[in-house]
C-alpha cells in the first residue's frame, strides 16, 4: 500500500522531524517524510534530515507571500499529501492555510486551547497548573487553533522549571506526533466542525497518553 506522502516544515532543533522520520523508518508505518523546509539555513534539524537522507530545502524568503509561493513549490513537486509543523517559528500567509488547512497539522507544547503563542511551558509554570502536556491539532488562521486531533497530558512537578517541564513535554511529543500522522496517514481523521473524530477509537483512548503509563 502506498505510504502517505509528509512535508516537514521545521526552524529550529527537529528532534520532532526526528521523531517523525524515525517512525517512519519502521516497516509498516503508514507515511514516509518526503521533504523537509526550512525557513533558517542554520536550523539543526536540516542535519538530521541529510543524515537520513531526506531531501531538504530552506526558504529564507522573510516575505510572507513569497515564503508561501516558494513552499507550496517544494510541497507539490514533492507530492506532498500532509504537511507537518515541527517547531516552524512563522506565521503563515492566510492563503496558504486555507489551501492546506485540513491537511497541516501543528505540535505546541501546551494542553491546547491553554497556553497558545511563545512560551507555552512558562505560561504553565505561571498558572500553577499541575498537569500540562501537548497538543497536535489541524492548522487554521489564527495561532495555534484548529481542531484538536490528539492530546498528552504531562505532570508538573515539584521544582520544575521552564526547561525540565519542557523536556518531559517534548518526550511525549515525540510519541504524539508519530501517532497523530499515523491516524491520519490511516484515513481516520475527519473533521467536524471543531472537532475531529477519529474512526475505529473510543475517544480519548486513542488521542491520549496517560502520564502514568511509561
Ligand atoms: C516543540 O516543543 C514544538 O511543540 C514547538 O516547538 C518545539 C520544537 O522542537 N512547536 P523541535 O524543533 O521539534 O525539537
């Protein structure tokens, strides 16, 4: 059966882009990583898609429009049938969201619809919440909206800061994401309204992890 085509668009570190092509390294996974842009030459992530021998691309483009026409490109060339936000730092033109809407998804570090925009994990520390986690939902407009397609619940614990939250979020990212593309990859996804239904599950046993399972 033929595997669904991903494009991965990262800025920065790409352990996520890791995750993704390590999962798809497995035999029966049902997507391949096809591309990779980048918006920064430097990101680490570029690295780690040549190591795998993943074809990549940066688009330094800092026009909105013109980074849009140039990524849409690459995407098609590459007959790309979902793409994949992986800590891609812009802001998307309007028109590109809404060609690719329902099929782009994004992972933020936070239990969505808490704590959108920058710095997720500290907005949690601030709010004293005791669990946080991360969300992989469907790519609209506005930042970090868009119907919720899984969901991992992280702990807080005591003396955490900023960055050890964020590493036991990203370590279930890194388990969210591979399996949200793969629900979709399955043809299980659709959406309703704000919401997505996933085929075969009873919600949530299969959009979320429970933090006390290792
Ligand atoms: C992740 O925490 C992701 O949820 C957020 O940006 C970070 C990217 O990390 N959107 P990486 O580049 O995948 O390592």
């Amino acid at each position: 059966m033929p595997r669904l085509r991903v494009g991965v668009l990262i800025s920065g570190r790409g352990s996520n882009l890791q995750a993704l092509i390590e999962a798809a390294a497995e035999p029966h996974y049902p997507a391949e990583i096809v591309a990779v842009i980048s918006n920064r030459a430097d990101a680490q992530g570029l690295q780690r898609a040549a190591s795998s021998g993943v074809p990549r691309h940066v688009i330094a483009n800092p026009d909105r429009a013109a980074f849009a026409t140039a990524a849409d490109g690459v995407l098609r060339d590459a007959r790309v049938e979902l793409v994949a936000l992986a800590g891609f730092m812009r802001i998307l033109d309007t028109g590109f969201v809404e060609r690719w809407g329902d099929r782009m998804i994004n992972i933020h570090p936070s239990l969505l619809p808490s704590f959108p925009g920058l710095h997720p994990q500290r907005q949690a520390l601030a709010a004293g919440v005791k669990f946080s986690g991360c969300t992989v939902h469907f790519v609209r407009v506005a930042v970090d909206t868009g119907p919720i397609i899984a969901q991992a619940v992280v702990p807080v614990e005591n003396g955490d800061d900023e960055d050890r939250l964020a590493a036991r979020i990203l370590a279930a990212e890194h388990r969210l994401y591979p399996l949200s593309v793969r629900l979709f990859a399955e043809g299980r996804l659709s959406i309703d309204g704000n919401r997505v239904v996933i085929a075969g599950a009873a919600a949530p046993s299969a959009a979320l992890l429970n933090p006390a399972e290792r």
